[in-house]
C-alpha cells in the first residue's frame, strides 16, 4: 500500500478525452474494503467478525443511529480483516475486509408483497445514498409533498472528468424517464427541469423524444453538489427554496434499479482516467480498491503523483490506494505532474478570495484546518465552503488549498 501526499496541488488539464462510448468493467480485487465511517455522520459497528462467510448484499455494517445507513457486501467470502484504514476523507476508519471468493453468491431476496405501494420506503430500505453522501430518501420522506412546485435534475455537473452524464443520456434515457415518472407520481404539482451546461453540449435528443412534458434549461455555469442555492437560482429565480427539490441522473438510475431489480445498487458507473488523461466509462462494484483499478488498467502505482476522485477541481486527493470505491463516486483521475508543479508556500497574491463564489478566505481556513483551530475555522466560515475547488486551481504556488478545508470540514464542522 503506497501513501499519497494528501495535500499536493491537483491541477488540471483543459481538456479529457473519452476514448470509447463502451462501458468496460473492472473486475474486483481479491480483498474488498468495506469503511463503516464516512462523511456526512455516515457511522456503522461491525455486523460481522473476522472467520464469517459472507454474501453479497449481506448487511456488514449496521448503522449506529437513524443518520446513518448500513453497509452491505458486494461480494461473498470471508472476512478477513477488521481494522482501521483510509476513507475518502483521508482519515482512518474503521474497516471489514472481505476475502473475495469469485462465487458472488447473493442472500435469497426478502421482497415485499407490495414493494412498489412507497417510493420512500423502497428506497430506504436499499440504503441509497445521493451525491452528497447522504440518505437519498430524506429528501422524499415529507408531510406534503404537495408542497414541492419543482425538481430540478442537474446535468450541469462541476466535474469535468466525468464522462458518465453522456453516456446515461445515450444509453439510459429510457430508465431516467421511468424514474421520472415514479418522482411525478409523489410531487403531483411538480414542474420537471432538466438543467445542463452551454459548454458541455450534451445531445439530450432522446430525453425530449420520450418525454413531452419536460422542461429543459441550458444555462452557462456548472454545479456542485454545495451549490444547490446557485443552481435554483439560475434555473427558477427567486423562489421558495425548501419547495425545490435537487436531483442528479445516477441517483434517478439508482431509483429505477432498485424498482426494476428489487436489489440494493452495488455497482457505479464511473469515468476514469489514465496519467494521459485519457477517459473512459467503467462498471465498478463498490467496495473495489483504488489499487486494484490501477491493476486492472495496468497502470504502475510509481508513475503517478495524484489520485483523485470526483473531479480534479472539485474532488478529494485519495491519501491511499487501498481506498475503495464508494456510493456516490463518479471519477477517478490519475495524474502525472508536470515538471514545476510542486507545492510551493503562498505568496499572498489573493487569488483562491477573489475567485470564491461565497467570498470566503481559503488560505486562512487551510491554515486553520491544519492547525485544527476549530474557533478561527468558523470565525471564517468554513462550514460555508461549497467545495468548488477555485481555490486550488487558481493558486499560482500550487498549494491544493480546497483539499485542507474539506477535510478541516470534517474534523471540525461536522
């Protein structure tokens, strides 16, 4: 197992190239990690202890409190370990190792009789989780939904490289319209917004072909998960914020597969790409090991400098390989630096305040975060980060600024 520098500046290229507009799959390692701690108060106790035989979408991992949803085999075999080790946070949690025996070997279904009767119940009980990382069927789970006026899909994501929104516009407009229609059903007074960015020019051809009563936006920014506010207001202008609801097209896939399968989803479409930024689309099951990605593209550990994971502006640097593959993960890039990219201390020049969109002061919340001053981090308004990642794009000393306040976030904050 190889340690990263969690801190080392991420830049990125203009451009990443999609090679191929297949879905390849990476097939999963020998051990598949499986973290019962994540962010966003994610927290589970073992379920099961180290000798057991385990099968796939066998619950691992019972959640602590109602905050929290259980973790699940993706495969069967034997647990082999329980111990601590990275997180997409950077931080050590603790850990189920599963040995995995090749058989996949699934837990005979438990289906209710009337599975389809509550969208929320359906969901909740497959534990899935939205691009946030958190439970996707809080959103749904409300006294009058009557109340909602409209959903927004964002197709405008803020991590350019990931490649996966064409391929799900090409390939699954059938499935996203499906789900679609099992939201409509809950938010009957819902108006339906597709919103996608000028610049990416996503043929979505096949959305409007099949459904009529839709409304589609093209406007000329790009969203983060922590920049719902921002994507309301471009989308509808003023308007009563709680009576929106923010979706994204994998968690309309996931809800369409729960619904279709009557399985928890186990496996992520992921874009990923090589030191030659070179992209492509991969089915990985998570659970699956950074490292094993690497071997399975044959890529040498020791040729990269980075790893990152949803978007080399937006996204967490991987402080190790042995990481897994979680809910949520939409890219992995690996990067090769240039020559001069190191890490260099800051000049002052002011760039990471003049490009934040919440007029933050990202080099003194690093600072603080690393110090773990939790008093000035929110003195400066470090929970307010939307976590666009500018501020380490644009800094001149390379300093991966965005990087330290996440993770000052999750020591701190949360």
């Amino acid at each position: 197992m190889a340690i990263m520098e969690l801190f080392s500046n991420i830049k990125s290229p203009k451009k990443f190239r999609l090679i191929s507009d297949s879905l390849y799959e990476i097939k999963p390692g020998n051990e598949m990690y499986y973290n019962l701690v994540s962010s966003h108060g994610n927290v589970c106790t073992p379920a099961v202890k180290i000798g057991d035989e385990v099968k796939v979408f066998q619950v691992i991992g019972e959640p602590k409190d109602e905050k929290s949803t259980p973790v699940i085999s993706t495969v069967s075999g034997k647990v082999i370990k329980v111990m601590d080790s990275f997180n997409n946070e950077g931080l050590k949690v603790p850990t189920i190792v599963v040995e995995n025996d090749k058989q996949y070997s699934k837990l005979e279904k438990d289906i209710p009789k009337e599975l389809n009767q509550d969208f929320v119940d359906v969901i909740k009980k497959y534990a899935l989780l939205d691009g946030e990382g958190k439970m996707l069927y809080k959103k749904y789970e409300l006294n009058k939904p009557e109340n909602i006026t409209n959903i927004i899909i964002n197709a405008a994501k803020w991590d350019k490289n990931s490649l996966v929104i064409p391929y799900l516009l090409n390939e699954k407009s059938m499935e996203i319209m499906e789900a679609i229609n099992m939201i409509k059903s809950i938010f009957v007074n819902a108006s339906i917004f597709f919103v996608f960015n000028k610049q990416d020019n996503y043929d979505y051809s096949k959305l409007k072909s099949i459904e009529k009563d839709i409304n589609f936006k093209v406007i000329s920014q790009a969203y983060s998960n922590f920049m719902n506010n921002l994507l309301i207001q471009d989308t509808l202008g003023n308007c009563e914020k709680d009576k929106v609801i923010i979706e994204d097209l994998k968690d309309l896939i996931s809800i369409y597969h729960c619904f279709k399968s009557k399985e928890p989803v186990i496996e992520e479409i992921i874009s990923i790409t090589d030191c030659s930024m070179n992209t492509n689309n991969y089915k990985v099951l998570t659970g699956t090991k950074v490292s094993d990605i690497l071997d399975a593209l044959k890529i040498n550990e020791a040729d990269v400098d980075k790893i990152v994971k949803n978007g080399v502006i937006t996204g967490q640097a991987v402080i190790s390989s042995d990481v897994p593959v979680i809910q949520g993960t939409d890219s992995i890039a690996f990067i090769k630096y240039e020559k001069g990219q190191a890490e260099r201390g800051c000049i002052r020049c002011g760039e990471c305040a003049r490009v934040c969109p919440v007029n933050l002061y990202p080099v003194k919340l690093a600072k603080y975060a690393q110090l773990k001053d939790s008093e000035e981090f929110k003195k400066y308004k470090g929970e307010l980060c939307v976590e666009c990642g500018l501020c380490s794009y644009v800094c001149p000393s390379r300093i991966n600024l965005a990087s330290k306040i996440i993770l000052g976030k999750n020591l701190i904050v949360k």
